[in-house]
C-alpha cells in the first residue's frame, strides 16, 4: 500500500521517465513491446536510484529540485542523442548536463542522475559496447569531479578527467577490433570536454537565476558582502551585521567540522537577520542606551521582534535569494519562545500562554540551518559575558546547545548528538581564539614606543603604572 502510495504522488517522475525515453528513441518506435519494457526497466532505475535521492533533505524540501533534474536531463540527453546520431559519440554533450548537476546538488545525486542518463542513451542508441562502457564511466567520472567546486577555474577538473576517460576509451578502440576513426577523433575527445564545460559556466547564472539553486562557486560571490541587502544591513543596523559576521564565522567552522556544506552556513548567516534593516533600534545588538521595549507591552514587543523574520522572508524573495538561504531565516528561531518578553508579561500578572510567545516556524530542516539556530545564540548570549575564560565559553557553549536540543528545536535538521558534540568544540575554539586576539592586543608596548620615539632621554621613567596594566583587562 505505502509502495502505492508513493507511486502515485510520484507519477509526474514516471511520465517524466515515459517523455524522455519517448524524445530519446523518436522517430524509430516501430516496436512497441520493446519500447515498454525499456520504460518498465528505466522507471525501476529511477525510482530505485534518483527518486530516493530526490527524497533526501535538503532537495525534498522544494520541487524546483526535481523539475532541476528532470528538465536537466530531459534536455540533455534530447541533444545530446541527436548529435551522437549525427556526428559520434566523441562530439556529444552527453557529460555537460551531468557537470551542471554536480556544480548545483551533491555527489550521491549527481552519481545517481549520471547512471540513469547513460541507460536512458544506452537503450536510444543501442551502443557497441566501446560506446557503452564510456558513457557510464565518462558520467559518473564528470559527477565525481564535478561536485565541490568553489571556483569557476576549477571547471577544468572535470573536463580534464573526461578528455581522460574519452582518450583511454579512444585508445583501447584503436586496439582492439572496433573500428575508431582515430585522427578526427582524438581531436574531438581533447576539444570537446573543455568547451561543453565553458558552455555550462555560461548556463549556470541563468539555471541559478530560474531555478534559485545555487552551486558552490556562486554562493560564495554571495557571501562576499557586497550584496546590497548586506551593504544596507551595515548602514541601518550595524549591531546586526557585526553579530551576523560573527553567526558566519562560528557556522562556518562548526558546518566544516562536521561535513556539511560550510559555504552555505557561512552565507546563510550573513542574511538571517536581514529583516532587522527595518525598526533595528528594537533589537538588543543595535540598543546603545534606552531599551523601547521597556514602554512596551511585551505582546507587543513579541509581534515586533517576530515582524525581522517575516520580512527578511519577503526582502529574500524580493532580492531572489536562493532557496536554502529563504529558509534559513525563520528556521533559525525555529518554534522557540521568546522567554524575555513571556517572563515580562507573567510579571505583569499577564496571563498569556508560553505558545502565544513562539516564532512561527518552521524548526530548523538541515545541518546547515540547525548549525546557524546554535550560532545564533551562543553569539548572543556570548556578548553578555564580561570576563571570558576557557571553561566559561565551554560551559556556556554546552548549556546553549543542550537547551536547544532539549526544546527538540534540532528534532527535524538531521544534526547526531555526535555532530552537536563536534558543533559545541568548535563554537568554543572560534570564541576563544577570538577572545585572546583581544586579551593580546599590546596596547602598552605602542604607547611607549611612542613615547621614545618622541624624547629618547625619558627611557628609564616609563614604567606603566599598576592601574594602567589593570586597564588593559577586557
Ligand atoms: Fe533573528
Ligand atoms: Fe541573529
């Protein structure tokens, strides 16, 4: 029954699966029994292999994942047939769409996408078993070495494996029995790779623009802070975009420490509190001496704290940030419940319910957003702390993520108690570091060598005093 049932929400993967074996075989279909069971055995290949991945989070979470892959490769492999038809398999683009898949999902995807496509060009073409072999190996090879790649240059990689594998196919042609027309083709097989990769740099900002998908190389452009949310969020809230910058250093090194994505953590960050451009006076970070919330009603001061979120949504979707970014910003409040103001409110003899002081949601859905709900508050509360030491950064850092694991806040993010571990030593070295850059700040050393520099002869009276050393406490 469950089997059906996921069928049935899945039957635009089968019609995909029936469109695309349709344009890959079109115009010969004179054999209709032959025609369904390719279909039969290529719907089983989907769903066994690409559908679950498409299960996973984060792609699960939005269909512009599926329509990437499946218009991805219905496209694809339509070009990619024809000109294997027309002019050989060393001139087909049979590996660009998999190269454009790698830069935009991860490598179980993009290797599972890669198998399905060389069996959907596979039963098209009904290939020598030369062609056969690199097909699926010249795929799966372009998914491997193309996903992680953080700068455009680094493009050459895949394409420098694929000249790889088509000159060690062509070579293995030329000596065995099957006739290879080796001049043209070598050519073809040292070309090609390279030029259908700079054709996919050239697809890719309009992919990321249509699909908000975005590769690795892209978000990192994102995160350079020249955006103009984050040149706004400088000007109106500087409080805000500090605390940010320090949010994406902390995310950055946890989400590295345990292997997710650090580039999103680190640029994700860097938007979550974009809302605050409006009203930032209302946020603690942006306070300098009266807090407004004091006159307020703490209902009030709820609704208005709750508003960053609501419109750093709308601000993300106006400036069509891309999809994991959009959710960062209310997943990193998650369900939690806003204690100061409820607290406020039951000393006032208000009687008002916990639930009627919550975020709206949703609770963190991956690592990533998880990381940045922990970074988000160990960093505020961090602030508060007057004289950091080793073990109260440690203690304060472990009460911080045992709180919100025990608000079961991290219950849907995918984070282990094995990752929050590894998150929780991370969070505590990047804070000490940054502690002791301050502490070792030699404020006296410059004063004095100024001082001599000036009149050499007061050498021996500058002795710093016991209050000035005192001063130089944090
Ligand atoms: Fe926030
Ligand atoms: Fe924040």
């Amino acid at each position: 029954m469950a089997l059906i049932n996921s069928l049935l929400k899945k039957w635009y993967h089968l019609l995909f699966v029936f469109i695309s074996l349709f344009l890959v075989q079109f115009p010969n279909l004179h054999d209709p029994a032959r025609f369904l069971a390719e279909y039969a055995g290529l719907a089983v290949l989907w769903l066994t292999v690409v559908s679950t991945e498409l299960d996973r989070k984060p792609f699960s979470l939005h269909g512009a994942y599926s329509a990437l892959v499946l218009s991805t490769l219905v496209a694809g492999s339509f070009v990619s047939r024809l000109v294997l038809r027309r002019f050989g398999i060393f001139s087909s683009p049979f590996f660009a769409p998999i190269l454009l898949l790698g830069l935009l999902t991860d490598r179980r995807l993009t290797v599972s996408v890669a198998v399905f496509s060389s069996a959907l060009l596979i039963v098209s073409i009904e290939p020598s078993s030369l062609e056969f072999s690199l097909l699926l190996v010249c795929n799966i090879v372009a998914a491997v070495a193309s996903s992680g790649l953080k700068k455009r240059l680094q493009i050459v990689r895949p394409a420098f494996f694929a000249v790889v594998c088509n000159v060690s196919f062509l070579l293995l042609g030329f000596f065995s029995k099957e006739k290879v027309v080796f001049d043209r083709n070598l050519l073809l097989s040292l070309i090609m790779p390279f030029l259908f990769s700079v054709v996919d740099l050239g697809l890719l900002p309009f992919v990321e623009y249509a699909s908000l998908i975005y590769s690795d190389i892209d978000l990192v452009e994102l995160g350079n802070m020249n955006h103009p949310l984050i040149k706004l969020l400088s000007l109106r809230a500087p409080g805000t975009y500090y605390h940010s910058a320090i949010v994406a250093n902390l995310a950055e090194a946890a989400a590295e420490k345990i292997g997710a994505n650090p580039i999103l953590a680190r640029t994700a960050a860097y938007f979550h509190d974009v809302g605050k451009v409006k009203r930032p006076y209302f946020y603690t970070e942006n306070i300098e001496d009266k807090n407004p919330h004091d006159e307020l009603n703490p209902k009030l001061s709820h609704l208005i704290v709750l508003d960053h979120v609501k419109y750093g949504q709308e601000l993300a979707r106006r400036h069509r940030l891309p999809l994991l970014v959009q959710d960062v910003i209310p997943q990193h409040h998650g369900t939690r419940v806003q204690k100061y103001f409820y607290h406020k409110a039951k000393e006032m003899g208000e009687n008002l319910s916990e639930d009627e002081f919550r975020y709206t949601g949703p609770k963190p859905q991956f690592k990533e957003a998880g990381i940045i709900m922990l970074a988000d508050s160990v960093e505020a509360a961090f602030r508060s702390v007057k004289n950091p030491t080793a073990s109260r950064i440690r203690s304060l850092v472990e009460e911080i993520v045992s709180g919100i694991y025990n608000e079961r806040e991290l219950d849907e993010s995918g984070l282990t108690l094995k990752d929050l571990e590894a998150v929780a030593d991370e969070f505590a070295r990047v804070l000490l570091n940054m502690f002791k850059s301050r502490i070792e700040y030699p404020k006296e050393e410059i004063k004095k060598v100024i001082v001599l520099a000036e009149n050499p002869a007061h050498k021996s009276d500058e002795t710093p005093s016991s209050d000035q050393e005192n001063s130089e406490s944090p």
